[in-house]
C-alpha cells in the first residue's frame, strides 16, 4: 500500500472527530452498512445521499454544491483496512460494505479535471504535465498528489496489508446504474442513485483522446493492481 501523510488535516477535523466518533460507530452499528468512497467514482453523490437518508455518520461537508454540505464524522476517502481498525475486526465483518471503482485511465482524466476546478494545480497545466509528475518516485509527497486520496489506486482503497479484498461488494462506474440498485436492495435505500453532483470533468471527450502512448504507460504501471483486480483496460472511443 502506498504511503500517506494521514486521513486528518486539521485541529478542528480531529477534535471534531475524536468527539463525534463513538455516536458515528454507533450510528454504523445501527444502519449495519458503510461505504467505503473512492474518490472521482461518484462517491461525494453517494454520500450526500446516504447522509441525507440515514445518519450524518454517512454525510459529507467538502462538497461544490453549498446546498448539499453535511457535518461530517468520518473523514472523505478512509480506505477499508482503517475503518476496519476503527470498527474492530468482528464489527466490521458484520456490516455490509461497499464501494465503486473507475477504470484508471478514465478516473485520472477525472482526477485531472476535478484539481483544476478546485484550483488544486496551475491553472496552464495541462493533462500531460499532470500524469508525467507520477513518473517520481516520490509522486505521494509532491504537491499536485500530496493527499493519498488523489493518488491511492482502488485496490488500496479496498484491501488489507495482505491483498486480500475486505470490502463486500465493489461496484464499478462503468455500471453505476445497475450496481447502485444492487447497493440500495440491500440496504433498504429508496434514494440512492438520483443525486449526481461535484462533477469535474467535461462530457464532450473520451478518456483516451487526453493520452499518449507515455502517459497511457504511466497508467498502466503506477495502477497496475486496479488493472489486474478489476479487469480494465484502455479503450479507444470509435468515431
């Protein structure tokens, strides 16, 4: 698993945190679920939903839209292995979890797009420069990747120190339809799946037209685990 600065940012996050956190396991324990939200795989949506349905265990604050912020417990983007240490082990193996990944090139483009709109990068970067920067060694600790969220494959998001998948059910974008109806079956959802906000990146280009054969290879090497676990591939768009 790649490296990282850590899941809390600020005093107040902690403090907030730390003070909220046993109603927040509380709250889990009663709903008998959690969601495990990668980023750039419509996973502020779900959680605003989520939020807004159940409990504010689920919800979310950093968000675009002013008119969907929530208080928030559990930080954005905490992968499995440390909610599992944050539930215990039985605890968690008792709850139905669940998560979406994105094919890697396309969740990049993403990743790309989103940076931009929160002013996160310069703005005369272009997408070239971007992926080029995940050519260091230390790509983690650099600015435009400081936060693991934007540089932690999926597979990390849903494994433990031993690979081994701790996650119930991972969902995939591409079928965010059907896999969404599965999620909100289960756990009893009439909402999930009608909000769609925070988006980033422009409808009008496919994934592939933003790379060449450098970039595409960058991808394919730094996310190579999401890949193979997944099953993805680069695809051209037929015009």
């Amino acid at each position: 698993m790649i490296k990282h600065k850590g899941y809390i940012n600020t005093k107040w996050e902690n403090f907030r945190y730390k003070l909220l956190l046993p109603y927040g396991i509380r709250q889990i324990k009663k709903y008998g679920f959690w969601f495990i939200d990668i980023p750039r795989t419509s996973s502020t949506s779900i959680r605003v939903e989520l939020g807004k349905e159940y409990s504010m265990v689920y919800g979310k604050s950093d968000v675009f839209e002013k008119g969907f912020k929530q208080i928030q417990i559990i930080p954005d983007h905490i992968p499995a292995i440390k909610m599992q240490e944050i539930m215990g082990k039985k605890e968690w193996e008792k709850l139905f979890t669940f998560t979406f990944v994105r094919n890697p090139w396309d969740r990049m483009v993403s990743f790309y797009h989103y940076r931009l709109k929160s002013k996160l990068l310069r703005p005369d970067m272009d997408f070239r420069e971007f992926i080029l920067r995940l050519k260091s060694s230390k790509f983690g600790e650099i600015g435009t990747y400081n936060f693991y969220g934007h540089y932690f494959g999926s597979s990390d998001f849903v494994s433990d120190r031993n690979n081994n998948i701790i996650v119930d059910f991972i969902g995939k974008y591409e079928n965010r339809q059907k896999d969404i109806q599965y999620i909100a079956n289960k756990i009893g959802s009439k909402e999930l799946g009608k909000i769609a906000i925070q988006k980033a990146t422009p409808a009008k280009k496919h994934y592939s037209d933003y790379y060449d054969d450098e970039t595409k290879m960058i991808i394919e090497k730094v996310y190579h685990k999401d890949i193979e676990l997944f099953g993805y591939k680069f695809e051209r768009k037929e015009y």
